[in-house]
C-alpha cells in the first residue's frame, strides 16, 4: 500500500510539472528548468527545438501593415538630434566667447579631460583683444559627428580640434573651407592593440606588426582583429584608410581593394559601436587584436598586459577655424592654440598621456579628403562581406511606453530608415502583453520601406510588457528567413523601456539567444536602474550593443548603430 502511495505521488509530481511547464504569457509561474541559466548553452540544434516549443505557446498575431503612400524621403538633417545633445564641458563668459568643437578623448572626465583643464585656466587668465575679454567654451563631441553636423546640421562652431586631419580635409571636400591655426596640440598615435602572449606568437610567425600582416593573418584566420565606426570614430577611419591602402596601393578605393576588404569582412566582427564595446570584446578573449589609440591605451589600467604599435596616420590634433568665423574670433582662436602649446599645459598633455612616440611619422594611405569621404562609401557597401543583413525590430507598446517613449520610438524609426539599405531584409515586430507580427520579413524596397513607414506610425500603446515573447517571436521570423536568403547575416532590434512584467522571463530566453548566435541590440528609453540592466543581459549573450538613450540622443545613437549594422 506506501509504494502504490509513493507511485502515485511520484506520477502526480510529473504531470503537475508538466502541465506547469506548458505554462507560458500573463500571470503564469514558470519552473525553473536547467535551461534557466544564461550559463547553461544550448546547442544550435537544442535552441531551434526549444524556440519553437515556445513560440508555439506564444501564438503572434498578424496585423495588416498600412502602405504609406505619402512617406518623404528623409535628409540626413531631420535625423540629426539637437546639437545640444554633445554636452557643453567648459562655458566661457567672455565678451568674445569662441566655441570649440573638441575631440572626446580630452573633453570628457578624467583622465581624458585636458582641454577642459586648460579652458578653464585660459578662461582664468584674463586674455584679452582689442580690450574685450576673451573666453572659450568646450563641446564634448566625436570628430566624426562634427563633419557630420556641419555639412548637414548647420552647426557653426568658431574652432574644431578633430583628433587627426583627415576630417578636416573631409569637410574641405564638402566645400567648407577650414583655415589651419595649429597642426599639433596633442600628439597622439591610433594604432593596433594584442595581448602580449598575442603580440609574441604573430611577431614569430609573420615579423613586424603592422596593418597588412594583421589583415593577413585575419584572412588566413589567424587572428580576430576588430576596428571602431568610421563614420564618428578617427581611429575607425583611420584604419580604415590604412586597410585599403594595405589591399591596393596604387588605388585604395578600386575593386581590387573592396573586393579584399569583402574577403576580410566575410571573418571578420561587426565594427564596434564604441570602443569600450572593443574592451570588453578583448576582456573575454573575443578578439585577438583591435584599434585604439595610444592615449586611450595608457589611461587604461585593464590593458597593461598589451602591447600597443603605432599604425596610420598620426593623431596630433590640429587647430581648425573657418572662413564664415568672423576676423576678431578668428584671433581667439589663435589665442587658444597658442596657449595650449605653452610648456605647462603641453606638460599636462604629457601627463594625461599625449605626447608620446614623437618620432613616429604618419604612414601613406594615398587619400584626400574627397578620399576619405570615398573609403567611408567603400566600407558602407561591404562591411557585411557581401551578405544581405535580416533584421527584425521589436517594438515596446506596452502601456509604460506611452507619450514621449513611444513618440521618440516612432521618430527615431522614421528617420534612420534611410541608413537601412535597399539590399537588405526588414521586419517589424509589436507587443505588449501580446505579440504581433506587424511587418513579415522581406527586402527593403521602396514598397516596404513605405509598409515600414505606415507600421511605425499606427503603433499604439497599452497593456502590459512581454519583451521575452517578441524577442522569440522575431528570432523565430530571422531564422525562417535564414532558409530563403543563403549567407545571411541575422540580427534583432529591441526598443523598449526595459520594463518585463509579462510572459517569459529573460533567464528563460538567453539560452536560445546564445544558442541561436544571433545578436540582440537593445535601445533602451528612460530606463530604470534595473530595468536597464535586464537588456544589457539581453545584449550581452551574443556581443551586441545595449544602448542607454535619453528622447534627443536616441536619433543619433540609432543612426551610428544603423550605419555600423545595416
């Protein structure tokens, strides 16, 4: 009679587990399973089984998508945010205030604050001309944002200190004529970054360390070697520059050159949003080498054990006004550079890491700054090696989302449609405690750009939030995709304030996603502390970027991440 008991209790323990595992949406309690743990992996071959075990339980719905016949084809300018959205790190109070569009890698917080430390003591100085007082403000913002907002944001900044002067041949090229003030006011070198062990064993197999036995040992698949964006970052282009040279020297910009730098890309990691995405890349041994520069490189304690060799063109910071900056300011320009080359703040410079491998001499690339703008084009078309990229956004429309979330949501889809190129494949996935498959997947033509463009807009909000579901849903949509289109390059959008509170929960869905292998970049609005933290696991399975975006910054960090992915 107790083992019949102790039968039963064991066959009724099974079957409430099983009717508790088929469990899944609002309200429902889930078991913790082995599979719960990000830790625990799955197999390519286990995830698809597991994703589609779920998504059966999900059940989407399918909303027709409105074909926008009235869509305007966006301009560079109307997705640009506010240029307030740089921060002002030094304001000057002068009679004469000149603003200077500075470099990050010495506007931003300590150690990499130099300029502003020398504002502030040139603002305290008491310069003067023609007996008005002179002052400066600083702008923390990339030297590629800066070319950008000049020639498609009508940002008029008195002084641009770029980190190297290709930008400003570049600006040169679109027709804004630069006047040169300085050519040095911190020397810096861009330049390749391998751990030691790294370091050693390419120098025994293929010598020196330079850009084209990198690119050499990256093809035969020898080393994982990865670049910064090269639409904002100097160092991106710069290498860049360096690769295409490297591919063919007597015409960096000829098929020769891109039909390699496909073979390279075919191999190679995504450029990277930024470069602390390369330190975290290279603090898990994902990659093997990467780009930085030098000042960067010293101010950073977790890299000692690498070994950093100059490469490209120098970074030496030159001193840029423009022909519309009026004569008087165009004398404080001058009045600044001067003052930042004085002994004190050059030893400054020095101490805040510039200043170092003065010998090295900026290598050819064979580019000006109609060349420059090209090799950005060059990379544009091939930097997915010639795969077509499936993407899928997943849109938060829960009722947290409503009024500015949402607004900015839809805004910033609407604009950065236009980095998204006709080659590639778009779908478009909602949901709030349900999900809805608003968009199917198929080539970006100017029929789906504008059935993109009516799905965004009729977006509404309400209910509450399964985040989980709809990443499964649109992973579920990128891999049937995945059997149409040969070699395709997946990945998934997630826009959403972060706030889970329905269906599955994130321990539940990270296995597949890293068993999947597909990237999940996240953007978050407004999140909370903890609610950012859930995406940034999210995005951690498999490498992505996990962006934290107030409604301004949104616009441009999508346009960076759109032209680094799509």
């Amino acid at each position: 009679m107790n083992m019949k008991k102790r039968i039963f209790a064991a066959v009724l323990t099974i079957c409430m587990l099983i009717v508790t595992l088929s469990l899944a949406g609002c309200g429902g309690e889930e078991v913790v399973t082995h599979n719960d743990a990000k830790s625990d992996a799955l197999s390519y071959e286990e995830a698809v089984v597991e994703l589609d075990t779920f998504y059966s339980k999900i059940k989407p719905k399918t909303r027709e998508a409105r074909l926008d016949v009235g869509i305007d084809d966006s301009s560079v300018a109307s997705s640009l945010a506010s240029i307030d959205t740089f921060p002002i790190t030094v304001k000057g109070k002068g009679e004469i205030n000149i603003e200077i569009a500075a470099a990050t890698e010495f506007s931003a917080s300590a150690p990499d604050d130099w300029i502003n430390v020398v504002a502030e003591r040139f603002n305290r100085s008491g310069q003067t001309i023609n007996g008005k007082t002179v002052t400066v403000s600083v702008r923390k913002i990339t030297s590629g944002e800066v070319v950008t907002y000049i020639t498609d944001g009508e940002y008029r900044p008195e002084c641009y200190i770029p980190s190297n002067d290709a930008w400003g041949q570049m600006l040169d090229a679109k027709g804004y004529k630069t006047i040169t003030v300085a050519d040095r006011i911190a020397g810096n070198t861009a330049g390749i970054l391998m751990k030691k062990t790294t370091n050693d064993s390419f120098v025994a197999k293929y010598g020196e360390v330079n850009v084209e036995n990198v690119l050499q040992a990256a093809i035969a698949g020898d080393l994982v070697f990865a670049y910064t964006n090269p639409y904002t970052s100097s160092t991106g282009l710069n290498i860049l520059s360096a690769m295409l040279y490297s591919f063919d020297n007597e015409n960096p910009l000829s098929d020769t050159a891109a039909n390699k730098l496909i073979e390279y890309q075919l191999n190679a990691p995504t450029a990277a949003y930024t470069t602390s995405v390369l330190k975290n890349s290279a603090a898990k041994g994902i990659i093997d080498a990467m780009v930085m520069e030098e000042q960067a490189y010293i101010n950073t304690p977790e890299l000692r054990d690498y070994v950093f060799t100059p490469a490209g063109i120098r970074h030496d910071h030159p001193v840029y006004t423009f022909e519309y900056v009026s004569e008087e300011d165009r004398q404080a320009v001058k009045l600044f550079a001067d003052y930042c080359l004085s002994k004190e703040n050059q030893d400054l410079a020095t101490e805040k890491g510039f200043n170092r491998h003065d010998e090295y001499v900026s290598q050819p690339n064979g580019m000006d700054g109609n060349g420059y703008l090209a090799a950005q084009r060059v990379w544009k078309q091939n930097k997915n090696g010639g795969r077509p990229v499936v993407a899928v956004f997943v849109a938060d429309i829960s009722g947290s989302m409503d009024g500015s979330r949402i607004n900015s949501l839809k805004e910033s889809l609407l604009n950065t449609m236009q980095y998204i190129d006709s080659s590639n494949y778009v779908g478009l996935v909602s949901y709030d405690d349900e999900v809805f498959i608003n968009l199917p997947i198929r080539q970006f033509d100017d029929k789906q750009r504008a059935y993109f463009s009516g799905a965004v807009k009729d977006l509404q909000t309400g209910g509450n939030t399964a985040t989980y579901d709809a990443t499964l849903v649109g992973m579920k949509m990128l891999l049937e995709a995945g059997k149409e289109i040969p070699d395709a390059k997946l990945m998934l959008f997630v826009l959403s304030d972060g706030a889970q509170n329905c269906g599955y929960k994130l321990n539940r869905v990270t296995p597949i996603v890293g068993g999947l292998s597909i990237p999940v970049y996240t953007i978050g609005y407004e999140m909370s502390s903890g609610d950012k933290a859930e995406l940034q696991k999210l995005s951690a399975v498999n490498e992505a970027a996990c962006i934290d975006a107030d409604v301004e910054g949104i616009v441009n960090d999508l346009r960076n991440l759109f032209n680094v992915n799509m």
